[in-house]
C-alpha cells in the first residue's frame, strides 16, 4: 500500500483490511483522492479496499459491513470454513433481506434462515458447515454431502439442517442425495459402490466398518464382518501418493494378520465396469463363505 495515505494506512488496519465511510466521515475526501490515484478501489457502496487486494475473505467482510444480518453461503462460505482453500471463489454468494446484488463479484438471496444454522468464521457470518455442503450438493452432486461425512459431520446432523432449511432451491435433488447417503460414503466411488450393492440384493455388508489392529483402529470402506471380507474403493484422488500407497499395503498386511482378506477396486472399475464390479463381489463372497464353511 505504498503512497496511500498514513491515516488511510491506519483506518485499513482497524477496520481488517476495509474502510467503511459513514456520513460526515472525515475520511471522505482521502478516500476520494485515493481512489483517484487508484490506491483504493470500491468494493460496495461506502465500502473501499486496497487496489488489488481484494481477496474473496474481503468481499465476505465488505458484505457483511453492509448488511450486519447477511450470511454468507455457499463456495465462499466453504472457502471461509476451510473445506477447500485451493480454490478461491470469485463471486459471494449471500442471504440478505437489505441488498440486492446481482454480478460478477456478488449475488444475493432475499431469504431469512434458522439462526442455529449460521456459524461466525472471524466474525463473518455463514452458513453452519452442514449447510454449506447441502447447499453445494445442489450443483456438484454428492462430493460435498461425502466430503462433509469424511469430516465428521453425521448424516443425523446433515439431516437437521436439510429439515431446519426448507424451500431452498435444489431441495428435491438434497434430498435424493441424502437418502442416497445412508450408507455414509466418503467419496464418490463409494457412494456408487453401495448403490450397486443395493441394486444387486447384496446384504451383510457394514461401511466405514471399525476394526481393532495392533497399531491401532483402522475403517474399512465396505466390510463383509461375519465373513471378515473387506472391500476397499479406492480414488485416485485419496490413494495416488507414495505414502498413502505405502500405509495402505501395510494396513492390507496387518489386516489379514488378524484373519481379513481385502481386495481393493479402483473407482474407475466401479463407475466403468459396474456389471463386473457386483459380479465379482458376489464371487468373492461366495468363496469366502466356502473357505469359512470348510474351516468350521
């Protein structure tokens, strides 16, 4: 912020990066001529921001300076609550009942919502992370519904905040998508798996099945117990770096130590060889119960 003026410098640090101007400001014409010199840009009415600097935590904080009710939702309320920092949303989307805003930078929704639904990240407002991963299932299937079971939240939780949101754009496919989650999957491939499974009549399986090793509990993604059978789906994105290769051979080792036979499918097997992929299971299921019939 070279060249900005030092009290412009000062009022930037104490309102977190923003300046918001007030009527009578004394700050008024700084601000001007800053924004003449193209040193501060306007972001919203009375809301200015370095040239530059306006990150997307920025635009949530300048929306928020002008509706103190606002709530941020969707990609950019993600983007704040950590689920995904690699990828920085350009436009903020928000529930307000005084803006309306409709462009490149900010959208909003004249709705009201359930205050145990909204959440402070750094005292912005947004919508609580089981919302926030209903509300981007919308448009991007069940990978944020997954995510969210990845991260701990229970399906009872997402369930409540589907419930306590009603009316919402998009509900009918949440919902689907919920019902579609009973099985708890933690990817997409999973998510596919179980519906296969379902599909087929295969019955006696568990997911994220606990299983108590030496070194400790370990999960199994679909887990036949009574046979001690384990199916492992595995995504590219989850199992393609050395280290996750190599944890997950010596759990593999240390499973059948303790009497499991696991056998690991690619996503892409499942999405692109459904058929096979149940076939295979029924077969493997059945040789198990032969081994174990010849055991007794």
């Amino acid at each position: 912020m070279t060249g900005v003026n030092e009290e412009l410098v000062l009022a930037l640090a104490q309102g977190g990066g923003l300046i918001a101007l007030h009527r009578g400001s004394p700050l008024r014409g700084r601000v001007a001529g800053a924004v003449r010199r193209g040193e501060l840009q306007r972001v919203l009415l009375g809301i200015y921001a370095p040239t530059g600097h306006l990150d997307c935590r920025l635009r949530c904080g300048a929306l928020q300076l002008a509706d103190p009710d606002a709530v941020i939702m969707g990609e950019a309320a993600a983007w704040l609550l950590g689920f995904d920092k690699a990828r920085e949303p350009q436009r903020v989307t928000a529930l307000s009942r005084r803006l309306r805003l409709d462009d490149s930078t900010f959208r909003t929704y004249d709705r009201r919502l359930a205050p145990e639904l909204v959440e402070l990240v750094d005292g912005i407002r947004v919508t609580c992370p089981a919302l926030t991963a209903l509300d981007l299932s919308h448009t991007q299937g069940g990978r944020p519904i997954d995510a969210a079971l990845r991260a701990g939240i229970a399906l009872p939780t997402l369930w409540a905040a589907f419930r306590a949101a009603p009316n919402r754009p998009g509900n009918a496919t949440i919902r689907r998508l919920l019902l579609e989650s009973r099985d708890e999957p933690w990817s997409e491939a999973e998510r596919e798996a179980h519906r296969l499974l379902h599909r087929a009549r295969i019955a006696g399986w568990h997911t994220n099945h606990p299983v108590r090793l030496p070194g400790g509990w370990v999960r199994l993604d679909i887990a036949f117990p009574r046979l001690q059978l384990a199916l492992e789906i595995d995504g590219y994105a989850f199992h393609s770096g050395r280290a996750e290769f190599e944890a997950d051979r010596t759990r593999d080792v240390a499973l059948a130590l303790a009497g499991w036979a696991v056998h690991r499918f690619t996503a892409a097997r499942v999405f692109g060889h459904p058929d096979a992929f149940v076939a295979e299971v029924q077969a493997l299921l059945a040789q198990r119960a032969g081994r174990s019939r010849r055991t007794a």
